[in-house]
C-alpha cells in the first residue's frame, strides 16, 4: 500500500506491482469464493476471478435468465453453478451482487451461512451504510468488505479482457479475522482492477449515488436533452445536434480528456473553442452547483436509498422502468443517436 498525493492530498492506493496477482492467489489459495446474484456485476467478478485461477462458484436462482446466462458462460449446474443457499453455504467469501432490493430480500437466507470466520464482500456500500432501512446487519464473528468497481461488470469484463484494468474503491467494515485487509485488496486484484483506492461503506455510497444521479448518468442526459432540444428549436437538423451534442464528446473529446486531462484537450482545440469554453465552464458550475448541493443532501439523508427501496420492491418496477427507457429510447435525440452510430466506419 502506497501514499499517492493526488492534488495536495494523500490518498492510500494499492497497484498491480505491488500486490501482484500472484500474491493475491496465495493469500485466497484455501478460500471459495461465492458469487452471489448474476446481474449486473455478478457476470464480470466471476468470470475474471475464475479466469485470474481462483476457486469460485456462483449462486443465482435456478430457472431465472441469469441461470440461463451463467451456463452460457461456462458455469456448471452442481459443480460450480448453484442455487444461491447452497452456493453460500459453500462459500468462505460471499460475494453479496444482488441488487440492493435483492439483497434486502435474500438477506435471512445468506445471514444463517455466515459462520465465524467467512466474509461478507459487497461492491456497494448501500446495504451496510443504510442497514437501519435495509435491515442488512452482519454477525460480529465475520469480516465485511468492499471492492466497488468505478464502472459496469461489462465494462470491468471487457478491460480484463484487453488486458487492462479498471480502478476500484476498496474498504473494510468489520475485520473479526485480522486478515480482512489483506483478503480485501486481494479480491480486488483478482476481479480485475487497475488500481485500488480506499475508502469506507459510507463514503462509498454517498460518492456513488451523487455520481450516478449526477454527471454519470442524471446530470449528463439532463445536459444532453437540453443542449438538443436549444439546438432543435433554432432550427438545426436532427443530425447537426445530436452531432454536436453527443457524437462529438463521446467519440472524440473524452478520449483526449481521458488520456490528457481537460487542459491538454483545451489546449489542443481551436482557439475559437478554448475562450468559450473558459468563459463559459464558470457559469455552468456555478448554475449546476446548488442542484448537487441538493442532490448530495438527498443521498446523505437517506431519502435516495429510500426512494430506491420503496420502487425496486415494487411488482411493477420492471414494467415501469422499461417504459420510461423506452421513452427515452424513442426520443428524437437517441432515435438521431442510432442512425449516426450505424453511420460509423466501423459499422459500415
């Protein structure tokens, strides 16, 4: 574990050199890993765990398409595929993947397996930070962990798979065995991270449904839609706006920001381009500043977690959530989106 100042301040991080994946087969060489629920982590942990030469198995409920999906993937009915008790009855690591409504639901079922010494292992800080609401309290006699993943199992699966790694929050809750840090970092390593920083289960959350809700998901469609629709009305065609609205940050911008930083794609931009964008970028933090305020107190008070637990209990959830992304699918910004994606290159 090494201190890295990232911008005056010292952060704990922890590399691939450092504790090599190697390593991290020694320290978990006599452990089975239990991945619980094949959703939306579920598939990229396990399948990079199993790929990195550890022992793993995976719980999901027999009949569901997420069965259907882990025997698609290699996962063996009775030897490494089972149903979520007896998977977490075998398990000395349980990987808890459900989403937090099924967590919230299963959680009897996986608290009567944890034993002394096993772990507990989450990717999301929601169940434990909020475990008043979620009623998720774990035996004294286990360790609790963390590996947040900063992005989609997808996502996680496909830089493995290009023999990159994506970055991870990592963070211990209850250490009943003294060894939990190092089954923590090493769990990290072998789902795939490029590199591992620390955190806690509250921080976790709190940074997490801020940027979900905010300018990872929330806040960037909000943008998105009102850019077009400006556009739009000022009489651009539907290609010209989703062009500059989208087409261009996605594919040629945030590369260069990803690579560089904001000020080496500034500065390698039209001079026309870099004074807007330094005389504008004040006015949108500053207009969009009191919304995240807001947003940040939502989360901290609870009533996001709230929110989420209340609709994704709900028997109507799924229906409800497909028609409002069918809304947005059928918008004239990403029904525009569709044809300039097959218009790509690449896809022609």
């Amino acid at each position: 574990m090494a201190k890295i100042n990232f911008g005056g301040v010292e952060e704990n991080v922890v590399t691939r050199e450092e504790f090599p994946l190697d390593k991290a087969r020694e320290v978990l060489k006599d452990e089975t890993i239990a991945v619980i629920g094949y959703g939306v982590q579920g598939p990229g942990q396990s399948l990079n765990l199993r790929d990195n030469g550890f022992r793993v198995i995976v719980g999901q409920r027999k009949g569901s398409k997420s069965w259907d999906k882990a025997v698609a993937d290699g996962w063996v009915p009775g030897e490494t595929l089972f149903e979520i008790e007896e998977a977490a009855e075998r398990g000395t690591i349980i990987q808890y993947l459900l989403s937090d409504a099924g967590q919230i639901a299963v959680w009897p079922t996986i608290k009567k397996h944890l034993t002394p010494g096993k772990a507990l292992y989450f990717s999301h800080g929601f169940g434990i930070t909020y475990k008043e609401r979620t009623g998720i309290i774990p035996p004294a006699d286990v360790d609790v962990i963390l590996i947040a993943p900063k992005g989609s199992g997808t996502s996680l699966r496909r830089m493995f798979l290009q023999g990159r790694g994506l970055n991870s929050s990592y963070a211990v809750f209850q250490d009943a065995t003294g060894h939990a840090m190092e089954r923590v970092i090493a769990l990290g390593i072998g789902v795939g991270s490029g590199y591992l920083f620390e955190t806690d289960f509250q921080r976790e959350v709190y940074s997490d449904l801020t940027g979900e809700r905010g300018t990872l998901m929330g806040a960037i469609q909000g943008i998105f839609a009102a850019q077009y629709d400006t556009l739009r009305a000022h009489g651009h065609t539907p290609s010209e706006a989703f062009n500059e609205t989208v087409e261009e940050l996605t594919q040629s911008l945030m590369p260069l920001i990803a690579e560089n930083g904001m000020d080496w794609m500034y500065a390698n931009c039209s001079t026309t381009a870099q004074r807007g964008a330094l005389d504008w970028w004040k006015r949108f933090r500053d207009a969009t500043k009191p919304v995240f305020e807001e947003l940040y107190e939502s989360v901290r008070s609870g009533n996001e977690a709230q929110i989420s637990i209340d609709a994704n209990s709900k028997p109507d959830y799924r229906e409800k959530l497909n028609a409002e992304l069918k809304e947005m699918r059928e918008s004239e910004m990403w029904q525009a989106g569709a044809v300039v994606r097959k218009l790509r290159p690449e896809n022609n």
